[in-house]
C-alpha cells in the first residue's frame, strides 16, 4: 500500500476535495438523492456536533452477515456507506470477507460467481475489498480477518481523524485502544447482543446496528448489478 498517496490526501485542504458521494453515487442518481434526503433527519441525531473530519471504514463483513442475520437485515451497502460518513470526508472504506474453497465444483462455481459478482459491485460502488480463503472445518468455522483489519487501522491512523469498526469482535479491542491512543476517535457499530463489552469500552462512541436498521435495509426493488463476469477482471 503506498503511504505517499495517504499524505497527498491528509495534507490537501477539504475545499478542493472530491465530494465523495456525489461521485460515487452519479450510477443511482435520483435513487440516491432520495436516500440522502430521507436520511438526513435521522442522520443528523447519530452525529450531531461532532467534527468527525476524515473518515476510514473497516468493516467485518462475517461479522456484519451474522448480525444482519439476527435482524432479518438485508443491508443496502450504499445506504451503509452514505450513513457512516455523515459530516464527514471519507478516507477509505474497507470489507473484509472469506472465499469458501471446501464445496463441490458445481456448487463452488454457483457460489462463487454470485458472491464475486457481489464483491464486484462493492468495489465499483466505493469500497475496498480483502478476502481471504478458508476451509471450514470441526476446529475451524469461519475465517478471521482481525489481523487485516488491526493491520490497516494502525497503519492509516496518521492519515484519518475518525476510525468507524463495524464489529463486535472482542479481539478487536487491542487495535482499537492503539489507535485511540493516537487520538483518533473511533466508533464501533454492531449488534448490541453480539458486541464484546471490552470493544464498547475502548470505542469513543457505540451504535447498536438495530437502531439504525430500517434506514439501511435494501428495497426490494434494488439488487445488485453483478454485470458478466466473464470479462471482468476481479
């Protein structure tokens, strides 16, 4: 990763920055002006006079499906990102996921087309995606990414003001007191039910993912536009 490119970013006056939204939200249109607009109200409680300046996203990707999973959620993920970089500038928003690798040809093929295609559309609609493979086993059920995630946190921080977790892993809570102590705020959003109390108390600000779930959950009417993939490069 080139810190350079972080530097140009951290050094250059917000005035002359892209309005990051606007650009990534052109594809949607009138479709996301109306999001923006519907969420405003709500959106200015969750911050309400607080300067939150550049903003890094790290979300769980595992642990967000699970949480989604409890709620009966199906997340919009532009809604998501619109919500968590209210006053805000965004630096980078990152997801974190596993590649199951342990089905059977045909149903790994299947599988794998349709959560690359989602993967697709997330980079193409302002996230920064890592994956990891993995193979389930007795020992072994999902795959972490919390060195990843503990990684990239402790290596922006000088280059962002606000950290937003989308976690409730405990594990997670080293990381998030070594950028606190840096004096970068940082906000963990989760399931309250799933969400270790030793992140909580680490986390400058907590929200609990059920507060905010009928302002993230995906139309009906929307899907994501997966495109062929035979001739993407992924």
């Amino acid at each position: 990763m080139d810190m350079n490119t972080f530097i140009k970013e951290k050094d250059k006056p917000l005035h002359q920055e892209t309005d990051w939204q606007n650009q990534q939200l052109v594809d949607r249109g009138d479709e996301a002006e109306e999001i923006k607009k519907q969420d405003s109200a709500v959106s200015s409680l969750l911050f309400q006079g607080v300067h939150r300046g550049r903003v890094a996203i790290f979300i769980d990707g595992i642990n967000l499906f699970h949480a989604a999973l409890q709620l009966g959620l199906e997340i919009d993920y532009l809604k998501l990102l619109c919500r968590l970089t209210e006053n805000s500038r965004l630096l980078r928003a990152f997801f974190y996921t596993g590649i199951d690798i342990s089905r059977s040809p045909a149903i790994r093929l299947r599988s794998h087309e349709k959560q690359q295609g989602f993967l697709f559309w997330m980079r193409r609609n302002g996230y920064r995606v890592v994956t990891k493979e993995f193979q389930p086993s007795e020992n072994y059920k999902k795959p972490n990414l919390n060195v990843e995630i503990a990684v990239d946190m402790i290596n922006l921080a000088p280059y962002y003001d606000t950290a937003v977790l989308v976690s409730g892993d405990g594990d997670l809570a080293y990381a998030v007191n070594a950028v606190s102590s840096t004096g970068v705020r940082v906000e963990v959003i989760s399931l309250r039910t799933i969400t270790s109390d030793n992140l909580i108390d680490v986390a400058d600000y907590f929200l609990d993912l059920d507060s905010i779930k009928h302002h993230i959950q995906k139309d009906s009417k929307v899907g994501y536009n997966y495109r062929a993939l035979s001739n993407s490069s992924l």
